[in-house]
C-alpha cells in the first residue's frame, strides 16, 4: 500500500484530499501544527471522519522542526509528499513577512531534505496563483515570467518554487509544482472572502469591498482542485509545473450577487481603498494541465458558491460559537 505525507493535511483543502485519498485505499500520513492563524478546532472538525478510518494518521507538528520531521520519516515509509502546508494570507504576510518566509520557505525546505534523504518518489507542491503578480499577458500561462510579485506571501511561494526546482536539478527529486487560483468551497478558511462575506451577510454586518468591485478572480471549486491534485500524483514527471483554476474570471462584485442569491440575503456593502498586495486580476491558463494531467474542471460558480452556502448554514451554529468563544 501506497503511503503518502500530506503536509497541511487538516486545513481547507488538505482534509479533503486525506478523504479522497482514504476512499482510494491510500495510507494517508496527516501533517498539521495546528496553529492559531483560525481556531484550531475548526481544522479537528475538518478530519473529523477521517480520524475514524484506520489508513489515517494524525501526526501534530511543525515543519519547521528537523528532529520532529527526522521522527515522522524514520517511522513512516512514506513513498510521496504533497505538501500544502503553509502560511496563508496575502493581507496578513504585509505585517509579518518574517513568518513567511520561516514557514513557506525554510519549512519546503525542511521536506525537500527529507525528500533527498529519504529518497521520496514524488514532491508535490502546491504553490499559489499569486506568483504572477501583476501580469499583464491574460490567461496567466506557466511559460510566463514571474520577476515581480506584490507580497511577501506571494515572493515566499515563488521562493519555494525555486527552491523545488533547485533540489530536483541537484537530486533528481521528481517534482511537480501545483498553483492553485483561488481555491473555495466547503471548509474554506473564515478569512476568505467567500466564507467571511456569508458570515457577515448572514449577521446582517456590512462586507468589507476594496477597491471599485471590479476585480476579477478565477475561482476554482475545491472538488476541482482535489481532482487535479490526485492527477498530478498518478503521473509522475522529472519536473513540471501546473495551472490548475478554472480559466474563467468573476468580478468582485458579481461573486457578491452569486452569494446574495444563495443565501437569500442582501448585502450591506462598507466601500474601502484598494488594499496593498491585491492584483486586479487572476485568470488560469489550463492547457498544459489538461493535455499532460487530463485535467478538467466542472463545478460552476454557481454550483460551488451553493455548495458552500449549504455546509455553511449546517455549521453556522458551530462557528458562530467559536467566534463568541461560547465552545
């Protein structure tokens, strides 16, 4: 049997993978620290059901620890890593870009040693449409330069990418590189606009709205990603690098009606200044993932932003209490 490390593996789009991962018959190794960036026991609820299959196992800590990863390796026989783990957030990696580079950084490159030592068969590592910074040239295409990004979080993951490229040319580590372009859905984190809109829609609060409400993101539904991440791992390349969004734009204001129609709420809308480390635009290429991975997404804004609603109004209750710290 197959053993995988899944860095990350409690958060937004890691707990849906270990669940994919489990309903293949995979032995799925779950790496999480459990940090305070949200409430931890938002992530616990995520692998709620996955603790119950004996194929899983939760490991608790940091990447960021050699001793501890020396642990989980030596005890482990881990064949793959695909490593989500990661210090989120382009707003907040403006005020301590130190964290970043600690965690997105130092800690890929904590695993890609343990991926030379170890001898691992595949690195998968998934990186962030914000690499692209302000790119001018729409659809954004993996051949594209990206020399210039406009946050920390976003120059930390292309750091990572660099790195990854640098210990497969050193080592022969197969490596695939996964930017994911704004990943939304059922347990997406509270500080995501999708999930922070519903909440405050939902308290009758105004939603904060940067800017004049015209950007534009390629949201990608998170049954998506999990698909386009299982194909990356079935195909086993040297080195490679892949979009995987959706490769169609919504604007800002647009995804808000989306949510009011849904949830069956009008918003209050609190107008603010364009916030630093935005760029106006995201936008995926998927060419190269659907000829070299077979990739295709074919959820819908529509159909994700309802799947969403329906999961929130189920755990409505659940995170309001986190959030009054009735729990």
């Amino acid at each position: 049997m197959c053993t995988l490390l899944v860095t990350g593996g409690a958060g937004f789009i890691g707990s849906h993978l270990c669940e994919r991962l489990l309903k293949m018959n995979y032995k799925v190794i779950c790496l999480d620290n459990f940090n305070d960036y949200y409430d931890p026991r938002i992530k616990k609820d995520n692998i709620a059901d996955s603790l119950k299959n004996k194929n899983f196992t939760l490991v608790k800590g940091d990447i960021l620890d050699k001793g501890f990863l020396e642990n989980v390796f030596s005890k482990y026989n881990i064949d793959k890593i695909i490593h989500l783990a990661a210090l989120a957030g382009v707003r907040p990696s403006l005020i301590e870009p130190q964290k970043y580079i600690d965690m997105d950084v130092k800690g890929t490159v904590n695993l890609l040693e343990m991926a030379r030592k170890y001898k691992i068969e595949q690195f998968i590592f998934g990186s962030s449409s914000s690499v692209y910074g302000i790119n001018f040239k729409i659809p954004f295409s993996e051949d594209d330069r990206v020399d210039l990004q406009i946050s920390p979080y976003a120059t930390a993951k292309r750091c990572a990418e660099l790195y990854c490229a640098t210990y497969h040319y050193l080592y022969r580590i197969p490596t695939t590189i996964l930017r994911f372009f704004t990943v939304y859905g059922p347990r997406q984190r509270p500080d995501m606009a999708i999930h922070k809109f519903s909440r405050l829609m939902s308290q009758e609060k105004p939603i904060p709205v940067f800017g004049d409400g015209k950007s534009e993101r390629d949201y990608t539904y998170i049954g998506d990603i999990v698909d386009g991440i299982l194909k990356a791992m079935q195909k086993t390349y040297k080195f490679e690098i892949f979009n995987l969004g959706n490769s169609t734009t919504i604007k800002l204001r647009d995804l808000i009606n989306c949510i009011e129609d849904k949830l069956k709420i009008r918003a209050k809308i609190e107008q603010l200044p364009k916030q630093p480390g935005d760029v106006p635009i995201t936008c995926a290429d998927i060419s190269r993932a659907k000829r070299m991975l077979g990739y295709k997404p074919l959820t819908s804004i529509e159909e994700g932003i309802e799947n969403f609603v329906k999961w929130y109004l189920i755990k409505k209750n659940f995170l309001e209490k986190l959030e009054k710290g009735d729990l």
